[in-house]
C-alpha cells in the first residue's frame, strides 16, 4: 500500500506541474507561462497563462542577474531579451525592498523552456529548433528489416538493458516479425528513441523511494519517453509519456519498454 500511495503520489505531482500556472517546487515558488512584458527601467517582468490571460504574474528581476551561456561564461541578462511569447518558468520570494513600502515578488531564477513543449527532444536528436513535430500515436512503425533502432538515453544502464532486449528479440522473434539493429548515427536509423530525466513543462521532479515487483526500494524520479522518426516533413511521434524510472541504475526497466517494442513490431504485420 505504501509503495502504491509513493506512485500516485508521484504521477499527482507530474501531473500538477504539467497544468498549474503558479508552483510550489523543491527550488520555491514559481509561476509559468509565457512573456507578456517587460519594464527595463523597473525590472518588472509579466508572464501571462496563455490558456486563461487573465491569470498573470508579476515580478522584479534582481539586479545583476546572470545566465550561463553554452561555452560555459555568464554575462548580464538584459530584460529586452525576454521577447512576448516566450515561454518561460521564473522562482521568487515575496519580500519588501527597500524604499519601497508593499512586497513584492523578487525573481532569483528564470528558466527557458523554449519554443514549445518539444524543444529539449529536439535539441537531444539535435534538431533545428524549427523542425515540426508530429503527434501520430496511432501509427505503425516502419516496415524495415533489420528496424535501425537510435538510442538517445539519459537514465543510466537503460541503453544497456535495451541492447540486451534487442539480442533476445533477434534471437526468438526476429525470423517472424523481423530484425532490430541499433545503431550509432542518427542519420541511419529508421527510428529514435529518446528518454530524459524530468519534463519540457515542470521544474526538475525530487526523488523518491520506490520498490519495484516486490523488491528492495529504490530512488525513483519522473522521466519523458520518445519513440519518432524524422525526415523531410519533421519529426513524427509514434510515443510520447511520462514514466517513473530508478535513478541509479535503469536497466530493469528495459523489460517493460521491450514489450512495448515487442507490440509495435508485430502490429506491423496485422
């Protein structure tokens, strides 16, 4: 029962940060949506829901805020970066500044969610930023054999678990329902199947302990799962969830992920 309690517990939490607008969250308070405008003389930042507009926040950015730039240096954020409709997360506490009389929301963090709800899939195939994305979950995957498989993982030892799963597969299965080779160069795979730790829409979820088929706990947190292909019309989404991965070591999971494989490569032949 407890086990089963930490579970709901944890997809309630992915679940709430999905949708809520104003957060509470490991890091502080935080509000998400997207820019509607900014104030370079006050600092004062306002982001809107984009689903409700009359839901907002606004906040002061504190001074000399810096942001970590890709080859590792920081320089000064200047508010006229913050264009409208970016979407973005900030972090801030209520207090009082001082000359001023009433409190107001002091923003410590920002955090760039990007374009859309797809963006840090693409950046890990290392996809331009504009490349559509395409949600077809009802589809069938490709009729190849060997099925190049491209694996682009962030839970440690899954990679390894899968690669396991696929010489299993090609041993009992394939002469069937046809082989799986996964390959290194993204440029040859028929398909991708892309895992990272957390989410595009929700701050970094905390671990938790969890016990897995009557086992020994374990640290756990929330993962996002990726099963596409790309090609000259985008990215096409054959899977897209949310699950709950160990942290150490990820490789049981593999198992549960083969059998969704399993699935999709029989259903090619229905």
């Amino acid at each position: 029962m407890r086990r089963l309690l930490i579970a709901s517990l944890l997809i309630y939490c992915v679940t709430a940060f999905a949708f809520a607008q104003k957060q509470t969250t490991i890091m502080g308070d935080a509000w998400m949506g997207v820019v509607e405008s900014t104030n370079e003389a006050t600092r004062e930042i306002k982001i809107v829901n984009p689903n409700k507009n009359t839901e907002s926040f606004t906040g002061v950015l504190e001074q000399g805020y810096q942001v970590k730039l890709k080859d590792g240096t920081s320089r000064e954020l200047l508010l006229s970066e913050l264009k409208p409709g970016l979407r973005l997360r900030v972090f801030y506490k209520s207090k009082t500044i001082a000359g001023q009389k009433t409190k107001v929301n002091l923003i410590n963090r920002l955090q760039f969610l990007g374009r859309d709800e797809h963006t840090q899939v693409r950046e890990m195939l290392k996809l331009a930023p504009s490349t559509p994305v395409l949600l077809e979950e009802s589809s069938k995957l490709p009729q190849k054999d060997p099925l190049k498989l491209h694996l682009v993982i962030e839970p440690k030892n899954l990679a390894e678990g899968l690669a396991k799963w696929a010489e299993w597969w090609n041993k009992h299965e394939s002469a069937k329902h046809g082989r799986v080779e996964i390959v290194d160069d993204p440029a040859q795979a028929d398909v991708s199947f892309v895992v990272f730790w957390g989410g595009e829409d929700h701050p970094a979820i905390p671990v938790f302990q969890m016990g897995f088929n009557g086992g020994e706990m374990n640290d756990v947190t929330v993962a996002t799962v990726y099963l596409a292909r790309k090609d000259d019309a985008g990215l096409h989404v054959f899977m897209q969830r949310k699950t709950i991965l160990p942290v150490k070591n990820a490789e049981p999971a593999a198992a549960s992920f083969g059998k969704e494989f399993e699935k999709r490569l029989k259903a090619r032949s229905k």
